[in-house]
C-alpha cells in the first residue's frame, strides 16, 4: 500500500481595489475581438454590467487556442514559468534533447529581444515580484470559472479532482515537493505528495512504477475545453449577445468610436468601445496603430489517442514536460513548448518525442486526428497580462497575453477588465497588467 499526504490550506480572501476615477465612464456598446476564453468571458462580463456587447472571430468560438490545451484550471499554477535559467534545463533546451522544449532558429533569432527581457524577468529578484502579482490573478480562476459553469449548465464538462505531476526520478521528486511545500506556504494551494506505489493504485493504466507524483488538489479539468468555451459563447448569445464571424484585422478608429468588418459580405459595425482578445494575434492588430506590445508566441500541439489506457486524472510527465488528460475524444497529449513563427507550418519532431516517452508510461493506442492540432501561446517576456486601458486611443482596451493560462484565467481578466471599463471597483489591483507598461 502506498502513502498520501495531504496538505489543506484556508481559503484566501479577496481585496477590493479601487480603480482610478479617470479611467471609468458609462460604457456604451462594445466589440470584443476574439471568441477564445479571454474575449468570451470579457464579453460575458461586460453584458452583465448592462453593456451591449458585439463579439467576433474569424472562427466559432474556442476553435483556436482554447480549443487545443490541456483542459486544466489550474489554480495551482501561481509562479509564471520562468526561463530555464539552471543549467542541465537550458543545456537539454539548447541541444533539443527533450519534448518541453523545441525551437526553430530564425524564429529565435527574430524573438531575441523578447527572449533577453523574458530571461532578464526570469532572475529570481524579479520573478519573484512578478508572481506577487501573477498569483493574484490565478487564486481566482475557480471562483471565477464556478458562476459561469453553473450559468452555461456545463457542470458534465468539469471535473474537480486535482492535477497530478508525475516524476521518474526520487531526486527531482524530492525538489519538487520542497518547491510546492514552498508554494503551500506562501500562496496556501493544497497538494498531497503520492509514492510510487500510491501512484500506480490511483492510475493503474501506468505500465511502470514512478518515483512519485505531487498531486495538486485544486485544479478543475475539463474534457472537452472547446466545448466549455462554447457553452460560455452560448450564454453570451442567450443572453442576448451578438456572436459573429468577421475580420478582425479590419479594425478602423471611426468617428471617435470604432469600426470592424463584421461579414464577408462587407458589412462593418460601429461601437464606441473595443477590445483586443485575440491571443496570440493581437501583437499584430494593434502594430499598426502604434503599440509595439512585445509579444511572442510558444506553440503547442495535441494528439488524442484511442484504444490503448486511460487516465482518472490529467498527469504531466514533470521530466519531459508535456500532459496527458483524458477527454470525450480520448486520452489527449498535449506537447511543451515551440519557439517557432506564428503561424509557420507545423514541426512534428516535439510531438514525436513526447509520444515515445509517453509509451514509456502506458499503451497510447492509436491516434485520432489527423494532422494533430497545433496552437499559438500568446506569451509576454514579463509573464504578466495585458489587461486595461491604450495609452494612445480613447474607447481602446487590451487583454491579452495570458502565456499557457488563457484557458484559466479567460473569466478572471474578464472580470477585471470590465471594472475598469465600467469604473468603481476592481475586485484585485488592476496596474501590474496595464498595457502602459509598454508605453
């Protein structure tokens, strides 16, 4: 028999924070561009403070980026991931010797400069900082989650059992558990640390014993994240929303409001207000407008596999760095990170990797779509959002750049966002995630 040991923690209150007078007014009728997690859950939030919301994609709703991730809410995930600043993680990552990092060397040589500042924000000093802030945004991620999936009756999608990292070796085990004990401390997120026989009886589909697991007890998964995503864009519609697909690309300052492409048919909407949800995209939309907003982007790619074993619980494979999570169209693998251009034609060397070691763990079965998904990280070299106000155009609102936590904190900065829109009071602080930080 193996052992658990659970560690509870008390529930962290939240701080109300007042937002600056100047920044909120009345909001009159509003586009949001973007139908991922982010812009849905801004436009949901914006509609309950009685603003008429327009919102577009060039796609349905969760058909990008939030279709292709893990499935987690992952309320554990209050550090930001750093730049592998210790030596045997950055040799692995220079060599290409491991599935969580691959890169394509023109895209790392144009993404230099995000990468200097994202390794200068990753020096412990400064990480530290940045998580101070970080974590006031992921401590919120069930709260804020549970009244929408209650709303948009998704509750089958979810299930609210933990996230379980799973280690080859008792050494990186052993770090691991004094980091997250460290955690526990600090930011009170629960966990129980599993052996390796405790493991092997909670997911018997494990073809071999592990050194152990640390199982993160406050995690949602979700087994199908598109589909979450659109019971949220149905509630919206419900609710008496417009949903439509159109480009984004479009957007003109028009008449002291704005103006997108709303069809293909040509046909344009107007509002006063507009938010940039597109993730990885919106570097680009707003380039032309004068914002040089340093974003980059990590890609990632997913396979589902049928027919082989299953798991209870999602488990990354902590040492090679990708996830397996079981969801409605089977056991999904989700890869680590890709330096490569947005929107560059797929790699399937990461992919590979990951498969074969994780065959090392259990029968995969075979695969179920065909080409596998492949998705665009919208990262920051900061590690923090960009959620609020342009510093250059009135009726002009950011919110984007959630790295691998769009899925999770997509109601969270919604939240936030739309208080600074309306005025009054932000639920948390809301200057760290400011867009002027780039001004």
């Amino acid at each position: 028999m193996g052992r658990a040991v659970v560690t509870e923690s008390a529930t962290v209150p939240r701080t109300a924070v007042p937002v600056q007078p100047n920044l909120g007014s009345p909001v009159g009728p509003t586009i949001v561009l973007g139908a991922g997690m982010v812009g849905v859950c801004t436009a949901l939030h914006l509609q309950q403070r009685g603003v008429e919301v327009l919102l577009l994609d060039r796609r349905g709703p969760g058909e990008e980026t939030s279709h292709g991730n893990a499935g987690v809410i992952q309320q554990e995930a209050v550090t930001p991931y750093p730049f592998p600043w210790d030596w045997p993680t950055l040799a692995g990552a220079l060599m290409q010797r491991t599935p969580a990092i691959r890169w394509q060397g023109l895209a790392v040589v144009a993404m230099l400069p995000q990468l200097a500042r994202y390794a200068w924000h990753s020096l412990p000093a400064r990480h530290q900082r940045i998580t101070q802030a970080y974590s006031q945004l992921v401590r919120h991620a069930n709260a804020e989650h549970q009244p929408l999936i209650d709303a948009a009756q998704a509750q089958e999608l979810v299930t609210r059992s933990g996230f379980r990292f799973a280690f080859r070796s008792a050494q990186a085990l052993d770090a691991a558990a004094q980091d997250a004990e460290r955690v526990r401390q600090q930011f009170g997120v629960p966990f129980a640390a599993l052996d390796g026989p405790c493991l092997q009886q909670v997911e018997p589909a494990l073809q071999r014993e592990l050194a152990g697991a640390l199982h993160w007890t406050s995690p949602w998964s979700v087994c199908d994240p598109g589909a979450l995503v659109q019971r949220y864009a149905q509630l919206f519609v419900k609710r008496g929303g417009t949903l439509v697909q159109g480009n984004a690309h479009s957007l003109q300052a028009h008449g002291g409001g704005w103006r997108v492409q709303a069809s293909s048919a040509g046909e344009w909407s107007h509002a006063e207000q507009v938010v940039v949800a597109l993730g990885p995209w919106s570097g680009q939309l707003v380039r032309p407008l004068g914002y040089r907003i340093p974003l980059f982007v990590k890609r990632g790619y997913h396979q589902h596999h049928v027919g082989g074993g299953t798991l209870n619980l999602p488990l990354l494979d902590a040492e090679r760095g990708y996830v397996l999570a079981p969801m409605r169209q089977g056991l999904r693998l989700t890869t680590g990170a890709e330096l490569a251009a947005l929107d560059s034609p797929p790699t399937p060397a990461q992919l590979v990797m990951a498969q074969a070691s994780a065959n090392e763990l259990l029968e995969l079965g075979a695969p179920a779509n065909q080409p596998p998904w492949l998705g665009n990280r919208p990262c920051m070299p900061d590690m923090l959002p960009v959620v609020g106000p342009a510093w250059r155009h009135k009726g002009l609102w950011f919110n984007f750049g959630h790295g691998h936590q769009g899925f999770t904190l997509g109601p969270t900065t919604g939240r936030l966002l739309a208080e600074q829109m309306a005025g009054g009071t932000a639920f948390i602080d809301p200057q760290p995630y400011w867009p002027s930080r780039f001004g």
